[in-house]
C-alpha cells in the first residue's frame, strides 16, 4: 500500500497488512461484544423474566440469542450499515453529518437529523459507564464460583480493577494495546473450545440453529416476550463498535474479523452454554464459569477479567473520541485534549472526560452491586442507539445512494420492527436501572444542545454589535497609524465582523502590524478535509488578509501549519515572527429573548470553564495575546 497515511479523501486510510489489520479489530472493536457470554444466559433465564429452566426453553433460548446475532450484528451492521461511511468514517456522529448533508435544503430537517444524532451520541456516555461495570463485576464474579466464600470479595476488587483501569489513561494505550488483539483472540477460542466441548457432550442443542425454536420460544412468552428480549439483546451490545472503529481499521478487517473468528466463537458459547444446561440445570448460577473444568476456573477468571478491561478500554477510549468530535462540530465547549502517542493521533487524553466517567462508573457499581442487577440499565443505552442508527442510515441509503423508497422502506421497516421491539423489552426494567442511561443521556444532551444553542446566541451578539469589517479595514489601511514589523492573526468567529482583539489592540497599543490576518476557523460535516482545500485567503486591502480555515471533526485543528500553507496563496505567515491575538468572550445572560434563564446561566458557567483556546488550536503559547470582550445574550 502507499506510505501515505491518507486516501484521496483526505481521511487517513487503514493501512498495513491485512492480518494485522484484523488482529487490531478483534482486539479494539469486539472486547464489548465478546464479553457477553459473562452474563447473557444467566439473565435470560433470570426468575424476573418468567422464563421456565424446560429443554425446549433452553434450546429456544439459545436459538433466539443466535439468529439475533445473526439479523441485527451480522446483517444490519456488517452487510449493510459499514456501507454507509463519512469519507471512511463511522459512527453516529459521522453517520449524522452525512445524513445531515444529503438531507436536503430545509434547514429544519437538517436540525432535526443533527439533534435525533447527537442524542444517539449522548447514549453512548451511559454505554461508557454501564460496560466497565458490568463487564468488570461479570468477570470478577466468576470468583464466586471458585470459592464461594469469596463472594464477599467481588466488589471491592472490581472497584479496584476499575480504579486503575482509568488511572492508566494518562499513559495511552498504545503498549498495551499491542496486546489487546492476542488476548481477545485468546478470549474467543476459549469461547470457542469450551463451548464445543460442551456441545460434543450434548449435541442436542445443535436444534437451536433452526430458527422455528426461536420463533416458537419468543411467542410462547405472550407478553413476557418483551422481558425475555430485555435480556437477549445483551448479547447484542458492543454491535455499535463495529460501525464506530471503521475509521481505525476499515470495512474489510472488521468484516473478517466478525466472520472468521468473533461469530463463531459467540455461537459456539452460547450453544455450550445451552448445551451445558441441558445436561446440568443447576449450573444456572453462572452458566459460563461452569462450562470450564474446577482445575481451570481460576485461569477462565484471570482471561476474563483481562477481557473485560479491554472491553472497557474500547468504550473509554470511544469516550474520548466521541468528546473530540463534539468539540469539533460544536456541540462542547473545548476542553484539554493530551495526544498520548507522537504517531497515532487518535489516540488522546481528556481528563475531565476521563475522571467523570469513573465517577459514574463506580457509583454504578456501587448503587447496582451485581452485573444481574446491572444488566436492567444496560440494554436502554443499546437499543435506542441501534434504532437512531436505523432512521439515520435510512436517510443515507435513500438520499446519498439514490436507492428507490420500494426497496429502501420495507427493509427499513423490518429493522425498526426489531428495534423496537428490543428497546419495549429493555425499557420495561426502566425502574430496575434502565433509567440510569437514559438520565445520563438527558443530561449530556441538555449540556450539548444548550452549548449549541448558547453560541448561536453569541454569534447573533457579535453580528449584532460588531463593525463591519471592509470599509473598516479600508479606511484603517489608508491611516498612519505606526506599524509594527510582525504579523497579527486576529481569531474571529464571525469573519465579516471586525474582531474585538484588534479593536482593543488599537485602542490600549495606538499600533497596527505590517500584516493583519483575520481568521476564521470553521469545521466541517465530514471527518476530514483535503489539506488542498484547507485554506481560503483574500486580500482585504493593503496590510491586511481573510483567512477562512477548514478542518473535519476528525482532524487536530493546527493552525500554525495551516497558515504557513497560506504561502502557496501568496500571504506568508512565519512561525517565529507572527502573535496571535485572542479574544476571551465573557457571557453576560440578559433577560428577554434568547434561552430560558437557567439555560443562560448554565452557558455562561460552561463559557467560562471551556479550555484555552492557544492549546486547542495549536498555537504557541509565547506567542499568544488574549484580550476579554463582554457578550450580551
């Protein structure tokens, strides 16, 4: 392949060899998935549930558990959803900036798509804190099954497991996620091999591949079927990663990944844990541990709570990513992002995220204190994202590809079926826990869309209030006022407007530059950006230039190496001989018109904890003049 990190596109392609490609998916993508079997089937057949411990519910159980792995991962995700990519990025965020672009020309639906994603997205915080906890606590529990006298350990020890987990971050992940990928394969043969060993032991349960046991066992339920998929969709969680980490290693090695290792080895699992039951009713206490020989259980606990923390590193590190984005669309205020690798920019640091989400965590673990009882508050988070997903693809296929609406809706309609019927049966346990997720995603979503609101608001102010930038560079060109031998870069957020920094910088300094550069930096409805397209700059008039910048929500915004590009365009801007003036809004909320009073208040506090903007942009702190303004909302 070529040595050049990005596509034509601009995006950076996966790049390296196939195998490795797909040993890195394995290891990044499906640790949440590949956790599941920890807990799935013990919950399925939880006493709340209704769900009798018969051969034929098993054999039912097992079935319905399969051909959901194979309708909603395989067919939803991997045949269809990994089409529909941003520039070769996934996720709900990207999926809505696509879907956000060929929406059409009325801004109401665009809006409309922008905030049904960015919800999706806030889901994806519970998911951050509901999948160490669980996968954590699911694998310490197997504790209990060595020595029952242990019990009293799991908590503890998982709070200290998840303690140094986030602890780490601040180091990065790339030594140790060198080996993530042999220890999820690892976890997935062990998957597999015990699960066949049991399947040899009792072949029966091989009936469970014919999915008219799932289908009897799901309408023999009656309206409990909704408490029995409450606990099936479990074993469907982490199917978002999938779409989510497409970016990091494409389509194909996610692709293979799942067909050539992960899948099997679920089904197999599953199938030997049913088998398992079948032979042995009393090992529903934890269906997993007991498939493993006494000898080796202390070992399957080690592998798995190695396993867990992966999976728990996957979501940490979405976390991150997903923050980033944020900040970049506009959605956050800037916060301190730390590169934690000098080649991989993908992998960053964001404390503030990074210390919120062990708070939620442990106060999960502690308020919940089990993985059965944690399993009510997973699935909500899960589900409601797949059906966003659901209405966000259907946009894409039917406007971006052109697909004609007799073939795009019926398939549209099957996958909302499932949806929702998926979510009916998590949000039933909506007292047990499931509205833990959803209190999270209220309020990251009140945070997101009053920031979102709250600079709209500002921009308004600014246009408002502002000079009109033109003749007022005109006449001050044509001044003589003293210059100074040094260019100017003065930020702004609305470029027609003059910038408040340069207004204060001529009144308190009586100096102008011998080059002013007004900037403004935007960011686009795609991850990437070609670096050929990059730049805007226009001659303003003598001693003075418009420099538009573009980046994708992708991309680390360095503007210092984006304007020394400028000199392609006729406009030098040298690193060591240019300052850049900055001005530092403060949010006075007013009454009258704009947002409700708290909403005000709640941005003004969020406007003046956002991260410095030097740091966010690149620039060189010695080279940086923040100058306070005062707006009015």
């Amino acid at each position: 392949m070529s040595s050049d990190p990005r596509s034509s596109s601009g995006a950076p392609a996966a790049h390296g060899p196939l195998g490795a490609l797909v040993l890195g998916a394995i290891g990044v993508v499906y640790g949440d998935i590949g956790t599941s079997p920890l807990y799935t089937m013990a919950e399925v057949f939880s006493p709340a549930n209704g769900v009798p411990l018969t051969s034929e519910a098993v054999t039912g159980a097992v079935s319905a558990l399969f051909w959901a792995l194979m309708f909603v991962v395989t067919l939803k995700y991997v045949v269809l959803v990994l089409r529909a990519d941003n520039r070769g990025e996934g996720g709900i965020l990207a999926l809505t900036a696509l879907a956000a672009q060929v929406a059409g020309g009325r801004p109401a639906r665009r809006a409309a798509l922008l905030m049904l994603g960015v919800f999706g997205a806030t889901l994806f915080y519970g998911d951050s804190v509901i999948t160490p906890a669980i996968s954590v606590l699911g694998a310490v529990e197997g504790l209990a099954v060595i020595a029952p006298g242990l019990s009293h350990a799991v908590l503890p020890l998982s709070l200290v497991v998840l303690v140094g987990l986030f602890a780490m971050q601040r180091h990065g992940t790339a030594a140790v996620g060198r080996l993530f990928g042999p220890v999820i394969v690892l976890w997935f043969l062990t998957l597999a091999g015990t699960g066949l060993w049991q399947i040899l032991r009792e072949p029966a349960i091989l009936a469970a591949l014919n999915p008219l046991h799932a289908a009897r066992f799901l309408v023999e339920r009656g309206w409990h079927v909704f408490a029995a998929l409450g606990a099936i969709v479990l074993a469907l969680t982490g199917a978002e990663a999938l779409y989510a980490d497409m970016g990091h290693f494409g389509r194909r090695p996610i692709q293979l990944a799942w067909t050539g290792l992960v899948l099997p080895a679920l089904a197999l699992n599953y199938l030997g844990q049913g088998a398992l039951l079948l032979r042995d009713p009393a090992a529903l206490a934890n269906p997993f541990f007991h498939m493993f020989p006494q000898a080796w259980r202390p070992a399957a606990v080690v592998l798995a709570t190695l396993a867990a923390i992966i999976a728990s590193q996957a979501v940490i590190s979405g976390a991150f990513s997903m923050t980033r984005q944020s900040m970049l669309m506009g959605f956050l205020p800037r916060m301190a992002v730390r590169h934690t690798s000098a080649r991989e920019q993908g992998q960053i640091y964001l404390p503030l995220v990074n210390w919120a989400l062990l708070v939620g965590v442990l106060a999960a673990v502690l308020s919940f204190r089990s993985s059965a009882a944690l399993a009510g508050a997973y699935g909500v988070a899960v589900t409601l994202t797949m059906l966003i997903t659901t209405v966000l693809a259907y946009v894409v296929v039917r406007r971006a590809w052109g697909l004609p609406a007799w073939v795009v809706g019926p398939a549209t309609a099957l996958f909302l079926v499932v949806d929702v019927a998926l979510f009916a049966g998590c949000a039933i346990k909506f007292v047990d826990g499931g509205w833990f997720p959803l209190a999270m995603a209220a309020l990251f979503f009140t945070l997101m869309s009053t920031w979102r609101h709250g600079r709209a608001l500002v921009l308004e102010a600014i246009r408002r209030d502002g000079l009109e930038l033109a003749p007022f560079v005109q006449e001050l060109a044509a001044s003589s006022t003293p210059r100074a031998s040094r260019v100017a870069v003065y930020a702004v957020a609305d470029p027609s407007t003059v910038p408040q920094a340069l207004l204060h910088n001529l009144k308190h300094n009586q100096v102008l530059h011998e080059r002013n550069v007004i900037l403004n930096v935007r960011f686009a409805d795609q991850p990437w950006v070609d670096p050929a397209q990059r730049a805007e700059v226009e001659a303003l008039a003598p001693g003075f230039w418009r420099v538009r910048l573009l980046f994708g929500f992708m991309e680390t915004p360095d503007v210092p190496h984006a304007l020394a590009a400028c000199a392609a365009q006729g406009l030098d801007v040298p690193l060591f001989d240019t300052s850049y003036f900055l001005s530092r809004e403060t949010v006075v909320p007013t009454p009258g018109e704009g947002m409700v009073a708290w909403r005000e208040r709640l941005f003004a506090a969020m406007s003046r904890n956002a991260g410095n903007a030097a740091g966010f942009f690149q620039l060189p702190d010695n080279a940086v003049v923040e100058l306070g303004t005062r707006v009015q909302i």
